[in-house]
C-alpha cells in the first residue's frame, strides 16, 4: 500500500480524486509532481486500477522521464513498466506507427529535421513565379504555425491567416501545398506533423481516437496552461468515451502565448467539462513569504486567472531589493561586484541565477563576469563568445596579436571572402610543413604559390601587418571598428543571410563585440591593450572548458552563475535570483505596449522570474539604457511601480554604490579593479 500520509491536505485530497474530471490547480513552487506521482502510484497500488490504461502526458523528455523515475521509487519497476508515461509528441508518433496507413502512408514513415524541411520549402520558392524574394525560414516558420493551428494546406486560403493582399500568403500557400505533396511522396512527415496527423486520424477515423479512449481510461496532463488548439482537441478526442481526465497547470504561468499555447484551456476547464472538481495547491515549498508577498501583488493585476494566493511556512528578514542603475554597464558591474562578494564570502556559486526578458541584454553581464574570472552558464542561449561572427573577429585579433596562431588564420583566411578556398590553404599548409615554418610566414613568403590567389593572399597579410602597427596607436575598440569597415564585414553579413531578423542579430553582435572593447577599456583604462584583451578572451575560453564542480556534497549543479531568460527558467529555482532590466519597453516589453496588445503574459512573465528565487531576489532598473547604440532614458516597469509604499520591496539607488559612502566607495573600487588588474599581470 502507498502511503499518502506524506501529502499535506490539498495534494492528498488531488491525489484521492481519481474519477471524473479534476483541475488540480498547482501554483508555484507548490509540489505538484510529487502529488501527481502519488495520484499514479495511489491508483495502481491502493486502487488497483491497471498500470496500462493510465497515460501521463507532459511536454518535455526531461518531465516525462522524471515523473517515470519518480513512479519507479514509489512502486518499483515492475508494476510502472506499463504505465505510458510520454510527451504530446512521443504518444502522437506511437499511434501513427500503428496507424498512419489510414491517411494514406507506409507505417515506416521517416521524420525530417529542420534542414530537410528547409530544403523542400527553398525548392517550392524556386518554382513559386514570383519577381519578390522571400525568406525559407519565414516561409517554413509560417506552415508550422498553421499546423499548429490545425490549419491544412486545402485549409489555409480561407482561414483568417490568409491575407489577399499579402504576397507572403499567398507563396506560403503555394510552399504549403508543394511541401506537403514533397513529404508525403518521401513517406515522411515533420515534426508538426507528428500531433497534426494525429488529430487528422482522429477526425477521419472516429473508431480510431474511440479505441485510443478505450485504451487510456484515465489520462493526466501536465502543464495543462500551455496547451494549444491541436493538443486541447486531442484531449477531447482522447477522453470521448470518459470523463476520467486530470489535468495539471497554472494559468499565472501561462507564456508561451507566441507558441500557440491557449490559456483558456485552463481558465474555461469546468465549462469544457462539466461537473469538474478544482483542488488549489497553495502552499509554497520553494521561497520565503516575502518573496512570495511581492509575487502574489504583482499577479493579482491580471483580471482574466484563477483566484488563488502563495503562501509559505518559510520566513526570512530578507526583503526583495529594488536596484536603480545609471545603465547597463553600470547594472552588470554592481549585479557581478554582488555575485563576486558571494562567492568571497564562500557561497556557491550555482545557487545564482541572472534573469533577463531578452538575450540581447546578456553581454554586458557576461563580460563583467569574464573579466571578473566569474565561471558562468547560459540555459537556453549561445554564450555571446561562442557566436560565429564574434568568432570571427576574435580570430582576426588573435592573428593580429600573434600570427603564428594558425587555427585562427584558416577561421579568417577567406571571411571576408577573398577567393582563397581549401585547395589554396592546403598547398600553403603543405609549404609550411616543408620549411618548417608558421602558415602566416608562408603567406608572407609565398604570396604567388598560386597565382590567382595572390591577390587575396596579399591583401590579407597586408591587413594583419597594417593593424599591428593600428592597435598600438589607437584604443581598443577605435581599432576593432576600423578594421570591421575596412574588410567590410557588414555587407558581409548581409550578403550571408537571406533572413532581416537574422541579419539584424548578427549585426547586433558585431556592435555588442565593439560595445565589449569599449567595457574592457574602461576597466583596464592604459592596461588596456589588444594583448591583454586576446588573454583575457582566451583565458575565459579555457576556464568555459573546465571541469564539473566536485565537492562531494551531492549538488550536482555546477559552480558557476546561471544566465537566462524568463522564458527559459520557467520550472527552475534559485537560492539567489536577479532580474535586470525591470523597465518599461523591457518588461513588458515594446512590442505588446505598442501594438496596444494585453500585457497580461508579460505580467506572468515577471510573475515566473519572481517565483524562482528561493531565499534572495534582486531586481533592477536603469536610468537609461543604449538602443541601437544610443543612450534612451529608461523609467521602471509598471508591473513594479504599481507596489511602491506597499513594503513589498526596498528601493536603493545604486548610481552611488547603494549604502556605501563616497570614499568607501572609491576604497572599494580601487581594490576590486587593482585585485582584477593583479589577477590579469599574473596570467
């Protein structure tokens, strides 16, 4: 027998209720996979209902294998074997393995990734007659929102995403209906087709989704609030012979708005299935009350959610701070001095995590951190030193610096593009070899080895010789910026993506690399100099490759901070958190304030951000802020400014080092930068 002495009140009362529809209404921090692991094991073991007509449905491999891992423990590996415990996508493809016949394929189907997806779409824009160009990957982003939508390519034309007067339409009709013909001539589908067909075989095929039913008598949903029409109808047909469904979610964590997910789902559950029961879980098991406080003020705003209020046994003389910043530089240096005064005080350094709205605000902060010697790790983003085309400036000054660096010159040798290909290099490598000497003097030494190369073998080793004499004459980031306009790497970005939103990105990085020199500068001011800028880059690079933290305490978590969206800690916790950039056109952001949208997501957005932070929180704002290169005033988010005089945070004006005097100020600093300063003569 399973024991669910270890529930509190409101989880075993979900656990108990088996029959029939249940909305178990988990807020944050609140325990809901351990109470809906016990619901499982009460079912098999108490109730004796059989482990293979229960499903469990999540969104995420990583879910859908903790929640087994966890069943496991509580009834052991025989009695959960059978239990089908999946994603939306893996259940989909286990009933069209078996089914997919129907709609006209062979059952040994194949699945396209995105490059064979691409691939079809750019053959159907090539035969699509049109003078204007258009993007493959918006083309392709556009059918798998229509899928999504359950929109089909016969469908499509008459829906109320089909504008007339929009060539985009009507290509995108064109490329739907070519590349649906293209799969299924492949006997392939892609992965929106995985749910879409599924939903098709139900529609077609009502016996089929009645067997599926009659299989699965009683299913349970996870994260219910972020389900969209294809999932929600798929539920539907799933449980058409019963009504034994529970589903799991919060609507004040519903975001994921712009992937399609519906959160009416979730706030219109007792209307899509009457007589339903509603347990709230309430009790937060994550953060201390005060944390909580400030999170249930913000959330309340919303009109359209569930009424329900966080509250902990967990209480703490820590009040969330509220930090007003000159700018970003200014936000990322307190935000790192903060975090390096943790870690000097012996703290660990993955029990911290950095909040943000968008990626494009994480730069800063992470060259603070690496000139700091801060390890860190970005979730669900590239780490700004490890994008291409910062790459490939960084490679141009490692050569400059030292042009024996021969990795770096095959990176740059023809980027910009210079017509010197692999068979060009591969005779110079071969002549270094012979000589025994570096790629760069065999450049220098044989610029007409091939002769309608040396042009451009020329021009390259003229380039490198020119900017060692440039970086010692002018500042750091005066350099980098002519040396960008003179190889012209702009336009070379430009003529490399056919994407605007891509090429824009890309653009940005190359200013934020610029933007970089600039920070490294200030810190350094006459240590300042193109050596000790490629050392530092190096260094960080060696120190990203380091080993997982072992100190034999069984935290797996590694000792380094954490950097990510709001998006992508959804479902994570932090002892420590701060959220930057806490302003108006950041969060919420711009674009829903403009185009007169509901800011309601951006609210649970904040919302989400305040719920990972266990013990401490952080938030920040700055007076200005640069846009596109400009200095903008920036004023703090409504989402915050609605609270002042409530208690619920205390406001410091960091622009004068917060609390501390003028000359401890400056006491203060001198250390720290001497201390940076030290560490950098050392290595």
């Amino acid at each position: 027998m399973i024991s669910l002495s270890g529930l509190n009140d409101k989880q075993r009362e979900a656990a108990e209720t088996v029959e029939g529809p249940v909305l178990i209404l988990a807020g944050a921090g609140s325990g809901k996979t351990r109470t809906i692991t016990y619901r499982i094991a009460h079912m098999v073991d108490n109730l004796m209902i059989k482990s293979d007509i229960i499903l469990g449905v999540s969104f995420t491999n990583k879910a859908a294998k903790e929640m087994r891992e966890r069943v496991i423990t509580l009834l052991g590996a025989r009695k959960a074997r059978k239990i089908a415990l999946l994603t939306f996508h893996s259940l989909g493809v286990r009933i069209l393995k078996k089914e997919i016949d129907k709609l006209g394929y062979h059952l040994n189907f194949s699945i396209y990734d995105q490059s064979d997806q691409l691939s079809i779409v750019r053959e159907a824009l090539k035969l699509y007659h049109d003078d204007k160009k258009f993007d493959v990957k918006d083309v392709q982003s556009k059918i798998s929102f229509l899928k999504n939508a359950g929109i089909t390519e016969d469908d499509f034309a008459d829906s109320v995403h089909f504008n007339p007067e929009d060539p985009y339409s009507h290509a995108t009709e064109y490329a739907y209906r070519y590349y649906q013909e293209k799969l299924k001539f492949f006997n392939a589908i892609d992965f929106d087709d995985i749910l879409f067909l599924t939903l098709k075989l139900f529609r077609n095929f009502p016996e089929v989704a009645k067997a599926y039913s009659e299989k699965y008598q009683y299913i349970m949903i996870d994260e219910y609030q972020d389900t969209n029409t294809l999932q929600f109808e798929l539920v539907r047909h799933l449980t058409s012979t019963h009504n034994n469904l529970c589903v799991v979610g919060d609507d004040d964590q519903s975001i994921y708005g712009f992937r399609g997910a519906d959160i009416t789902n979730i706030l219109e559950f007792e209307k899509t299935f009457p007589g339903a029961k509603v347990v709230k879980l309430e009790e937060n098991y994550r953060s201390v009350k005060s944390i909580l406080d400030l999170a249930n003020n913000v959330i309340k705003e919303n009109k359209k959610r569930r009424d329900k209020t966080l509250w902990s046994q967990k209480h703490s003389e820590h009040i969330p701070l509220l930090w007003a910043m000159a700018d970003s530089d200014h936000e990322a240096e307190v935000v790192v001095e903060d975090v390096v005064r943790h870690q000097g005080s012996g703290g660990h350094l993955g029990d911290i995590a950095i909040l943000y709205r968008s990626n494009t605000q994480a730069p800063p902060i992470e060259d603070q951190l690496r000139m700091s010697q801060v390890p860190y790790t970005i979730i669900g983003g590239q780490k700004f030193y490890d994008k291409k085309e910062v790459k490939d400036l960084m490679s141009y000054l490692f050569v400059i610096m030292n042009p024996s660096d021969q990795m770096a010159i095959r990176r740059i040798l023809n980027i910009p593009h210079r017509g010197i290909g692999n068979v060009t290099l591969e005779k110079y490598l071969a002549k270094s070899d012979q000589d025994k000497i570096p790629l760069f003097e065999a450049l220098e030494k044989y610029p007409a080895i091939d002769p309608q190369r040396s042009a451009g073998i020329l021009t390259f080793v003229e380039l490198i010789r020119k900017y060692k004499k440039v970086f010692e004459t002018y500042s750091l980031s005066q350099s980098i910026s002519t040396l960008i306009e003179e190889i012209d790497y702009l336009n070379f970005i430009d003529k490399q993506y056919d994407n605007a939103k891509q090429v824009e990105r890309r653009r940005n990085d190359v200013m934020h690399f610029i933007e970089s020199s600039e920070r490294f500068t200030n810190y350094y001011k006459e240590n300042a100099n193109l050596k000790n800028f490629c050392e530092r880059l190096l260094l960080q690079d060696s120190q990203d490759k380091g080993e997982l933290d072992e100190e034999g305490d069984g935290d797996v978590r590694k000792n380094e901070v954490t950097l990510m969206t709001f998006h992508s800690s959804k479902g994570l916790e932090f002892k420590s958190v701060y959220m930057v950039g806490i302003e108006e056109e950041t969060l919420p952001h711009k674009k829903t304030i403009s185009q007169g949208e509901d800011i309601s997501e951006e609210r649970r957005l904040c919302y989400v951000g305040i719920t990972r932070a266990q013990e401490r929180l952080v938030m920040t704002y700055c007076k200005q802020r640069k846009i596109f290169g400009k200095e903008a005033p920036r004023f703090k988010s409504r989402f915050i400014n609605d609270l002042v005089g409530k208690n619920l945070f205390v406001e410091q004006d960091r622009t004068t080092f917060g609390h501390l005097t003028e000359e401890e100020a400056t006491d203060y600093k001198k250390n720290f930068f001497s201390n940076l300063l030290g560490s950098l003569d050392e290595d």
